[in-house]
C-alpha cells in the first residue's frame, strides 16, 4: 500500500482570476498616466464641437458639422484607447516582477494561465470603463450639436419663409398659409435628415469595434511582455505592431506585388501574422450612406475575438516557458 | 521546449489558416475598406509625413477632415493650386463621402474658375478663358472621378447635370447626368430630379439636338401618365399647369396625332346651337 500523499490537483478557476482582474483593475487605475490620458481625451471630445467650425459650403453645412465632431471624437477614443492600453498593460508583468509580487501569487495555487488571463482581464475591464466613459460624453457632444443644428434650420427656414411673405402684400391668405405649411414641412424634413446624420446606432457600433480593437491592442502588448526584458521594447513594438496592423491592407497588396526576397518576406509576415486593425475603424462606413448591419459588426467582433484567443494563447505558450 | 515552439508554429498557422478567408469575408461586407489599402506613395507626398503617420494609425477619417481645414484655408488665401491638391487628397482618403466630391468639383468649377476668369494679374483675355476653362475641367473630372467611386449613388450625377449645364452650357449632357441620377435615386428627392431631367432634355432638344425632340416628349408623356394624371385638374398646382403646358406644346411642334395626345384640342360640338 502507497503512503505517500498524492499532490492536490489545482483546477483551473474563474473566480481566481476574476480576483486578479479586480487585483489589477485597483493597480491600473492607480497609474497616473491613466488619469492624463482620460482628461486629454474627454477635454479633446467635448472641444470637437469647435473644430465643426471650419466647415463650408450651404448645402452640407450640418453633415459636415456632424461629420467632424464624429472623426474628431473617434479618433480621441481610438489613440487614447490605444495609449492607455498598450502603456497600462505594458507594465503589468514587469511591475510584478520588479515588486517580487509574482513569487507571492505563483507560490499559491494559482495557474500561471489564471494569473496572465486575470492580469488580461484587469487591462479589459479598464479599457472597458474608458471607451465607456469617453463614449458617453462624446454621444453627449453628438446630441447636443444636432439639438442646436435641429432648432437652428427649423427656425431659419421658417424665419426665411415668413420674410418673404412679409414683402409681399399681395398674396392671398390661402396661398400664405400654403408656402408656410411647406416651410414647416421642409424645415420638419431637415430635422428629420440632420437626426439621420448623427446616426447614433452607426456611432455604438464604431464604439463597440474601437472597443475590441484595444482589448487586441492591450492582448498583443500583454504578450510581448511575457518574453520581453524592457518596458521600452514591449512598448514600443506594441505601437509597431499597432501601426503594421492598420498597414497590413497595404502590406497584402505590397505581398502581392513584391518582386524582392526582402520585401516579400516583410509582408508575408505582416500579411499572414498581424491582424488587420483597420477593419476595426467604422469611421468611413459611417458617411459612407450605408451603415454597416449589426450582423456584420458582429462578424468584426468575431474576427476580433478569435484573434484575442490566438494572442492570449501565444501569451500563455511563451509565459508557462518563461523563467522567473 | 521543443514542444511549446511546436506549439508556438501550431497556432500561428492555424491563424494564417483563418485569417485570410475571414478578412476576405470582412472585405466583401466593406467596399470601403477595401479602398481604404490605397496609401501609396503619391498619398504621402501629397499629405506629408506627419499626417502619413496619423493615416497610418487608422485615423483616415480625421485626417481627411483636417485637410478639408486646410483647404478651406486655401480657399481663404485665393490659393487654387494649393485647395485642389488638398481636395484630390480629401477625396482619395474618404472615397465615399458625397459632400466632399460635391463641395470640391463645385469650388474649382465655379469659385477657381471664376477667379481665373477675373485674374488681375493676367491682363490677356484668352488666356484668362482658358485658365477658367481648365478649371472647370478640373472640377468636372473631379466628380466624374467621384461617380467612378460611387457609382451607384444619385446625388453625383445631378451634380454633374448642374455643372454641364451651367458651366460649360451642355444641357444634353445634362439631361444625360439628369436622367442617370433618376434610375439610381429612390429617395423622396426622385420627384424633383425627374422634373429636373425633363426640363434638361427638352431644353437639350430645343437648343442643341432636335433629333431628341421625340425623346423629350416621350419622357413627360410617360411621366404624366405616372405620376400627375391621377389628379383632377381642378386640383392641378403650378407644377401640373407647368408640365401640361410643356406636354402640349411638345404634342405641337411634333404634330402628333389628336387620337395619341394626352391633351387633345376640344373638338367643336357636333349640334348647331338654333339661331335666337
């Protein structure tokens, strides 16, 4: 008969993990270049309303208003995401590793894969409350702009009806009362458009994808920092990978077409490895005239979520290898 | 080791596996990403370095816009050669935003080529009409470049109509753009854009080609019948007495047949009133 005791089999667990997630939820958020980057975006998001200024041209004038205070919003939630996601995960397992606080965790019953998903998660749940955060104000910033625009064409086209009639005497009350219902008509009409310029169903789906593209953005830096030795080198070949993945559209046509050993290996690389980030950015579809259907946001999202998957094992191939 | 590498190589080609039908698949979905891979070398120059970077970050969008600011600085200045660089770059980033084809072809059509036309620097009339002539060209190619792109959508085709035939005095050509934007609108702007293509192409037959006299009448004869014939005439506006007028001067000038005219001369009566 076997005396010896039999070692506890440590399953893998949810709750764990959520613990590390909140664990590193507390800790990122106590970065205070989290704080910088979350007051640079909102101020850059409510001060988009400004830059619709320098449109021109009649016909297009709220399109175009709406038009930019969309891109000029977008684009603040897209970089700051990407900053806030690539710098706060960037330092997780350094920060560990320098507290010594790894050896803490790792000599518990907890799975280094438990460990590196609760640290992914803590990272999520911060871009997470960010995109939603951001996402508010600049819904906020849409509403109020097409709030002034509606009330301002209304009563302007009702105004400029109702002086003309003011000129001419000799109008019958009948045909008055028809050039002003028309007014009203058009001047219903063009609240009705500028409501559909603002397109807020097109904006939560541009916010959904943006969303997915940083948690990509923040899995990718996760895992280079299981085998990198430097912050800098994880940062900095996150923003490579970053901008290579918005390339990599490029990239597959430069592949296509690439007569040099060099330069057809280079986009092989891009081409086949490096996930194409620019199907994330919903921005064109949304003045394109034809907003993309749930379904196919959601097909965005899946291609999204398998490529998560395929990173965050990669993070766990190299992590369970590495030497602490 | 061996095996985590093994591993390693295993899923990145299951990836490279995946990747290419799914982002094949996203493509289908979004013709404008795939336009959107056309930042090539010629864009750079265009746009310089520091806004390439920010093309590159994914920030298409804001960067068209913050060149369209940039053009209506040009715009400002009187700098025409500066604006429509900045607007053929506009129009290469966002493809298939209408109002930035429609804005730019009208700003070097008629406010370029109108400052060419009264250039106080260039004191001899023919090269004056010329430089004003490129740039109406200039303009029109513009947003023919814009119908390439978006050839299914309406509001190009009646620029191009309005262009034709206020600036370089084509009304066929017009009528043409006129009755091609009809086909693609479906919007409630199809009532006035058919008005619009049946004025052009009769005016098109009356001034310049009267062999499409026949057409043009053709056009509003099956435009009455679809569209006003149903109201009474009592309840005709100035649209219905404008069009019926056209209608029968058309039927006119063609001769056509009483029995075939949607508005037949009243014919006398058959009974002879008795003398008082």
């Amino acid at each position: 008969m076997n005396d010896t005791p039999q070692p506890d089999v440590v399953y893998f667990n949810l709750g764990r993990v959520w613990t590390i997630a909140l664990n590193t939820l507390v800790e990122v958020t106590r970065q205070k270049v989290f704080y910088f980057m979350i007051v640079f975006a909102l101020l850059m998001i409510a001060a988009a309303n400004f830059f619709s200024i320098f449109t021109f041209g009649e016909e297009a004038q709220h399109t175009l208003q709406l038009k930019f205070i969309k891109d000029t919003g977008l684009g603040a939630i897209g970089i700051f995401g990407a900053i806030i996601a690539i710098v706060a995960t960037a330092q997780l397992l350094p920060a560990e590793l320098e507290n010594h606080t790894i050896y803490t965790i790792l000599a518990k019953p907890v799975h280094r894969s438990e460990f590196l998903l609760g640290k992914f998660a803590g990272s999520a749940l911060l871009l997470v409350i960010s995109v939603m955060f951001m996402g508010a104000l600049f819904l906020s910033v849409v509403f109020l702009k097409e709030r002034h625009l509606a009330a301002t064409n209304h009563h302007q086209t009702i105004e400029l009806a109702e002086s003309a009639l003011a000129n001419q005497k000799d109008i019958p009350p009948a045909a008055k009362e028809q050039i002003l219902t028309q007014a009203r008509q058009k001047a219903d009409q063009l609240v009705a458009d500028i409501h559909k310029t603002a397109g807020y169903s097109g904006i939560v789906k541009a916010l959904v994808a943006t969303l997915v593209k940083l948690l990509l953005v923040a899995a990718i830096t996760l895992m280079l920092s299981t085998f990198a030795t430097s912050l800098v080198f994880t940062v900095v070949v996150s923003a490579m990978l970053y901008f290579a993945g918005h390339l990599e559209p490029v990239a597959q046509r430069f592949y296509a077409g690439s007569q040099t050993v060099a330069g057809k290996l280079m986009s092989a690389i891009i081409t086949w490895v490096v996930p194409n980030l620019a199907a994330f950015d919903l921005a064109d579809d949304l003045f394109a005239g034809t907003p993309l259907a749930w379904l196919k946001v959601l097909k965005i999202v899946s291609y999204g979520a398998f490529y998560l998957l395929v990173t965050l094992t990669l993070a766990h191939l190299f992590f369970r290898q590495r030497e602490i | 080791m061996r095996r985590t590498a093994l591993l390693i190589v295993l899923v990145l080609a299951l990836a490279a596996a995946v990747k290419a039908p799914f982002e094949a698949s996203l493509a289908a979905d979004r013709p404008a990403l795939a336009r959107s891979a056309g930042v090539n070398i010629k864009m750079r120059e265009q746009i310089g370095q520091g806004l390439s970077l920010a093309l590159l970050g994914g920030f298409r969008a804001l960067v068209a816009d913050l060149l369209w600011i940039a053009a209506h600085g040009a715009w400002e200045e009187r700098r025409w050669f500066t604006m429509r660089q900045d607007f053929e770059a506009v129009t290469m980033l966002q493809p298939q935003a209408m109002f930035f084809w429609d804005l730019a072809s009208w700003h070097l059509a008629w406010n370029a080529s109108h400052a060419a036309s009264t250039d106080p620097a260039e004191p001899r009339l023919a090269v004056r009409l010329r430089n004003q002539r490129l740039w109406i060209q200039a303009g029109r190619e513009l947003l023919e470049r814009g119908i390439a792109n978006n050839p299914d959508r309406f509001e190009l085709y009646e620029k191009l109509g309005w262009m034709l035939k206020q600036k370089i005095e084509d009304p066929c050509g017009a009528a043409d753009a006129a009755l091609a934007a009809v086909k693609r609108c479906q919007s409630w702007q199809r009532d006035y854009l058919q008005r619009l293509a049946g004025y052009w192409l009769e005016e098109c037959a009356r001034e310049k080609n009267p062999a499409r006299l026949r057409e043009a009448y053709d056009y509003w004869r099956d435009l009455w019948r679809r569209e006003y014939s149903q109201r009474p005439r009592e309840h005709w506006d100035t649209i219905d007495k404008n069009l019926s007028k056209r209608i029968q001067k058309l039927e006119a000038d063609l001769a056509v047949p009483e029995s075939e005219r949607l508005f037949p001369k009243p014919q006398p009566s058959a009974t002879i009133p008795a003398k008082s």
